[in-house]
C-alpha cells in the first residue's frame, strides 16, 4: 500500500510538473519557447551535482522554504586590502557624498574578465540565443551585425516585471554591489531603468534585498553605455543572485550587462574554485598607479638598479605631462655597435590600463632578477637595449582613473585630450607604397621601406596628437628592431598589414612581405601566454582567435588606416605588433597578479625574439661604418638599411638566404646567410668599396 501510494504521489507531480511547463512554453512567444524551455529543464544539469573532487554538500533547507541568508559578517575577507584610493573614498562618503562614489568593498565576481563561466549565468527567457544570459556581461560588445550569436546583452523574452537573470558564484560569497549597462548595439537603444536583486542558496528559495520600507527598488540606467552601480545596503551571504527588472526605456526592451560585486568566502573544500586560484611568488607593487604613483615606481626601480636603467621622456602630453620612459641596458643613455633595441610601449588608449601595469611590473621584475642574478634576465640585458614607455596617452588614463576600474565604460579615456584617437593616428604610408606599385608601366617613385611621411602630416594643421609626433620623433632617433604595443579588451597578437590593400573591403588577409616572420613573432606570444591558445577559453566579444592560435593579421579583423605598426614597418626598420593582453581593459587591482602570470613568460619570450635572424656591420675599406646602407634580402620585397654606425639587424626565421647590400657612391655586394634554430642572431657583416667614379669625385 505504501508503495502504490508513493507511485500514485509520484505519477501525480510529474503530471503537474508537466501541466505547469505546458502552460510556462503557452505564455512564450513561438520563437522562443525552445530556448526557454532549455533553461528550465537544464537547470538541474548544472545546479545539482558535485564538481570533481569535490564533496557534495545539500543545504538543509527545503525547497520552497526561505534559506538562512544573513548579513554578512563586519569583517573583511581575509587578504583583501583596500587600495589607498578606496580608503580615501571612503573617508570623502562619510562627508556626505554620494554611494555611487563610494568604492566597492569587494572586487567583482569576473563576470567581465570571463572567470564566471557561460554555465553560471541563467536568465528566465531570451529572445535568442545571441540575447542569452551568456551575453550579460559588463561591457561585452556586440558584433556589426548583432547575429544568432554574437550580441550585446542579455535580453528578456518577454517585457513583463517577472523576468530575471542569475550568477550562480559556486560558493557562498558576499555579495555587496551591482554594476548595470544597457544593451550594446549600433541600431537599438534599450536598458533597464530599475530593478530588484534577490539571494538565495539553492536557487529555488529567494531573499529579496530590503530596507524598513519593504524590497528595495534599485535605480538602473538612463542610457546604454556608461554602467551604474548600486551598493547593496547591508552585504549579504548566499551562493547565487539574481536581478529582476522593474522597468525599462519605455521604447525598447528588457536588455541588460552586469557585473556582480563580491568577496568569496574561504571554502577548502571547494574544488572548483581551488582549480581556478592563481598566485604569484612575485613581490611586485600590484596596484593601479596614477601618474605621480607611476613617475614615483619608476624613480624606485632606478635607485635599485642604476647601473642598468635610465629614466627619460619622448614629449609632452596635450595637457604637459611628460611621456616617461625607462631604458633597461647595461650601458644606458648609449647605442652599442651589435646590440639591437627594443621598445614595449602601452597606454594609447588611455583606458586600456593593463597594458601600462604589465610595464610597471616588468621593470620592476627585470631590476629584482638582475640584481638575484638569474641568467636568463642578465643575459638579456647585457645583449639588448629595451625600452618600456608605459603611457603613451597619460591624459586619457586620468579619466579612466578617475572614474574606476567598473565605471569607465567600454570608451571613457580612450581618445587624447583633444580626441584623437594615437594608435590610428600615424601617416597612412601603405597607400603610397600600393600605389606605386600598382603602377606597373611607370618607374617605381616610392621604395619598399623607409617611406618618406607625407608634407601634409608634417603641417601644423594636420590633425595629429602631440603624443603621436612625440612617438614619431622617438622612433626616428632610435633603431627599434622589434616592439610590442601593449592593448586591452581582447587576447590575440595582431600582426601587419592592419589595412586592407582593396578599397572596397573591410576585412581581408593582407600580408606584409616578411609575412611568415610576422606570424612567428605573433605565435611566440601568443603561445606561451596562459589562455590565447587554450581552446577551452572563451571568445571575449565575438571573435574567435583559436583557428589561428591567439593571433590574426590585422587586416583580416578590421581594416585601420595609419596604424602604429604598419607605419612601423613601412617607414622604419622595426617590426611592430599589437598585443591585446586581456578581455577586461581595466581589471580591478585584484585581478593584477593573475594578469601578470598570463602575461610574464609572453613578455620575456617576445623581447628574446629581436635576437633572430641575422646582424651585422657593413663597412668601408677602411673599416669605418657606412649609415643608411640598404639590406635586402632575397625574395623579400622589403629592405631595411644601416643605422649611423653602419650596424644592422634583420629579423628572419631559420633558413638560408642570400642576403645584398648597397649604398650609394660604394660597390654593391651579395652573401649567403644562414640562420640557425638556436636563439642568437647570425652575424652577417659587408665590407665594400667606394665605386671608381666616386673615388674621381674624390
């Protein structure tokens, strides 16, 4: 009896639970109800079962029933040290200022950095798969066309009070802020104008946040882009939270990205958060600097180690701030004959501020070792000559600053003082040089390299940022060989040519000459950070970089016209790429030390790379230097020339060639060359003679 009776009570619920869900798919829209319904089945799949290695512990509340949610503790969790910005903040909030400006107390969760997977977001609808909950993530961007898969939000099915989108953090956390955005798109305009958020531990039982008057109805956005955050007013404890919309632009839709802020709780027998922990042995300064922070680090690192840096500036900003730069060598403020320079330089958007962190940490991590003496470091200063400029746009990092590493946006500071945008600023040299050639019938008028900058550009009408003709000025007085500009709000390295050949696309493999070098420069990168070629990672926005292992050729993204790195190759001997080295432009300071073991290994192995391919000095008779001698290198339409003392470095991937050098009033000359798989350029050296008319001139 009691058996039959359990069976009937059985027979009896699922009858229910699918009366229920037939009337759930009657109230989608048609087009949806698949989607929605995925979602609500699925739900256990991902809710009810221990991560490996784990031990699985049910809460004791039943379903239905509300869950202890409780305040959190006063405490702050363990380790976590507010910044001496959040503190002083804090001091101005007691003054009667307002909560927005009041500073998280816990970092946020990494909705936006991607640490919380696609498969801890759930949402009650979507209008497809493209709008899904995967999408609502803090300045996520949509693609051109806002496809099936690829858009910028999460939105709701239906535009009705009982719709919501969940983060399931897989592990009590304190929960203490809320950080909302509209939708990002280029033809729709919707956000959300008020919502509530709701705690709970098992994702069936939920605690709405309250004050005395009842549920607290949280302000959301006026318009799409810049986000807003609510403090909760007392943290609370639980593992998942949800945000229910209220309302919303009245002509557009429920549409939202967020970030959630929050402080795990310690939890050691959490696997999955265990597996994801990252530290570093490091002792470096992980902190955002301002600008007199950044001067004031840099000024340490030189005291520490004066005999292997200097400290200098290339110009001045649009407001006057001198553009720093720190020289690591073991003979700085000098060129040494055979040892070739190197330059990273980061900050030409002024808020893609990990780049100009990753700086700061570098040199203070090539002082430290040095001075341990770690071979590796010491042998790769005393051979190299590397330069670090870690802002190039101090201006616009002023404003990102300000405003926060959750508050900025996707463009606040990006552009200069007077709007420019640096990093696609240069002379747009590649149209000349295609045009040239495209002119078959007629005599060539512009070379393969070392392509003059239009009279235009050099007019004091032109519109080109201080910054830019300060960078302009320092690549024309240093014989860069390689360089690095260090971006944000991606992970990929992105190689020349940045600009399509055809005016009539906008993307489209467009190789350089030396393209297989470049593709190898890029690999070895993108090959020893710790996510670009992991397949397993996700897409940031809505390129996927893994069919060609965490690199692309600019053009083949997005056509730019003036880039750094074209004008690089195409007007000096160096080689410059563009290393995109993380999906969140500005990560919170608690993120830096996991951003510096993605990034460490990457920065060394790119800068050993100058040393491949071949050296040299080309020489008269007499053994003195000829400058501005032409190297060029058979099959390869792009030469390079000498530097003042008559050295050179081509950069070239192993094999044999046939290397030629001329220079004007001498001998031409031609060699073979091999380059070897061993780290080390090959020396290649020329030593030619005057020509006979020159010898009459004479």
């Amino acid at each position: 009896m009691l058996a039959r009776g359990r069976s009937g009570l059985c027979l009896a619920l699922c009858a229910f639970g699918l009366a229920l869900l037939g009337d759930v798919s009657r109230a989608v829209p048609v087009d949806d109800q698949d989607y929605y319904l995925q979602e609500i089945t699925n739900r256990d799949h991902y809710y009810s079962f221990p991560y490996p290695g784990e031990e699985f512990f049910p809460f004791t509340e039943q379903p239905g029933e509300e869950g202890p949610i409780r305040a959190a503790e006063p405490e702050e969790r363990p380790g976590f040290k507010p910044s001496r910005k959040e503190l002083k903040q804090k001091k101005n909030n007691k003054k009667g200022k307002s909560v927005l400006e009041t500073p998280p107390d816990c970092p946020p969760l990494g909705l936006e950095t991607l640490k919380i997977t696609d498969f801890q977001l759930h949402a009650s609808t979507a209008k497809r798969y493209g709008l899904g909950a995967h999408r609502g993530r803090l300045n996520i961007q949509a693609g051109v066309n806002e496809n099936d898969f690829y858009d910028g939000a999460w939105c709701a099915g239906r535009n009705d009070p009982y719709q919501w989108i969940e983060v399931d953090a897989r592990r009590l956390t304190k929960f203490t802020g809320v950080i909302t955005q509209g939708r990002n798109s280029l033809w729709s305009s919707n956000w959300v104008t008020s919502y509530r958020v709701l705690v709970s531990n098992d994702s069936h039982a939920w605690t709405a946040v309250r004050n005395e008057s009842g549920d607290v109805i949280f302000e959301g956005n006026s318009e799409k882009e810049i986000p807003v955050l609510n403090m909760l007013p007392v943290p609370l404890v639980a593992r998942y939270i949800r945000i229910n919309p209220r309302s919303w632009f009245q002509e557009g839709s429920i549409c939202m990205r967020l970030e959630i802020l929050g402080c795990p709780l310690p939890d050691p027998n959490n696997y999955y958060h265990r597996r994801n922990e990252m530290t570093t042995t490091d002792n470096l300064d992980f902190k955002h600097h301002n600008y007199k922070e950044m001067r004031q680090l840099m000024k340490t690192v030189n005291k520490m180690c004066p005999n292997i840096t200097r400290i200098y500036n290339i110009g001045k900003s649009n407001q006057g701030l001198k553009l720093y730069a720190v020289e690591i060598s073991d003979n700085p403020g000098e060129h040494e004959v055979g040892e070739p320079e190197f330059h990273y330089i980061a900050g030409a958007h002024g808020n893609e501020v990990l780049g100009r962190e990753l700086i700061l940490l570098l040199m203070q991590f090539m002082c430290q070792e040095y001075l341990a003496g770690n071979p590796r470091i010491v042998h790769l200063i005393q051979d190299t000559r590397i330069h670090l400029l870690p802002s190039v746009n101090p201006d616009g990092y002023d404003k990102a600053y300000k405003a926060g590493s959750e508050l900025g946006g996707w463009s606040l500071g990006r552009w200069t003082q007077d709007g420019i945008d640096i990093n696609n600023n240069f002379p747009d040299l590649n149209s000349l040089l295609w045009e040239s050639e495209d002119q078959k019938k007629s005599k060539r008028k512009v070379p393969n390299h070392h392509i003059p900058i239009p009279d235009w550009y050099l007019s004091e009408n032109a519109t080109v940022a201080v910054e830019t003709r300060a960078i302009i000025a320092w690549m024309e007085k240093i014989p860069f060989v390689l360089g690095g500009n260090l971006q944000g709000g991606e992970l990929v390295v992105a190689y020349p040519y940045d600009m399509v050949r055809s005016m009539w696309k906008t993307q489209d493999y467009t190789p350089t000459p030396d393209d297989h070098v470049f593709r190898w420069l890029a690999y070895s990168y993108a090959s020893t950070h710790r996510l670009m070629t992991d397949a397993r990672r996700r897409a940031c926005h809505t390129e996927d970089f893994q069919k060609e292992d965490g690199t692309v050729n600019g053009a083949s993204w997005h056509t730019v016209a003036g880039s750094i790195n074209d004008f690089s190759y195409l007007h000096t001997n160096c080689f410059e790429l563009s290393i995109y080295v993380g999906c969140d432009k500005y990560p919170h300071e608690s993120e830096l030390p996991e951003e510096w073991e993605n990034n460490r290994e990457s920065l060394i192995v790119f800068m050993e790379q100058v040393h491949r391919g071949i050296k040299g000095i080309v020489k008269d008779v007499h053994g003195k230097g000829i400058p501005n001698a032409v190297i060029s290198v058979e099959g390869v339409n792009h030469d390079i020339r000498t530097g003042a003392d008559g050295d050179y470095w081509r950069l070239l991937n192993p094999g044999e060639y046939v290397v030629g050098v001329k220079a004007e009033g001498y001998t031409t000359a031609t060699k073979t060359c091999e380059v070897g798989y061993d780290m080390g350029a090959t020396q290649c050296d020329f030593t030619i003679s005057k020509t006979n008319l020159a010898r009459m001139q004479r």
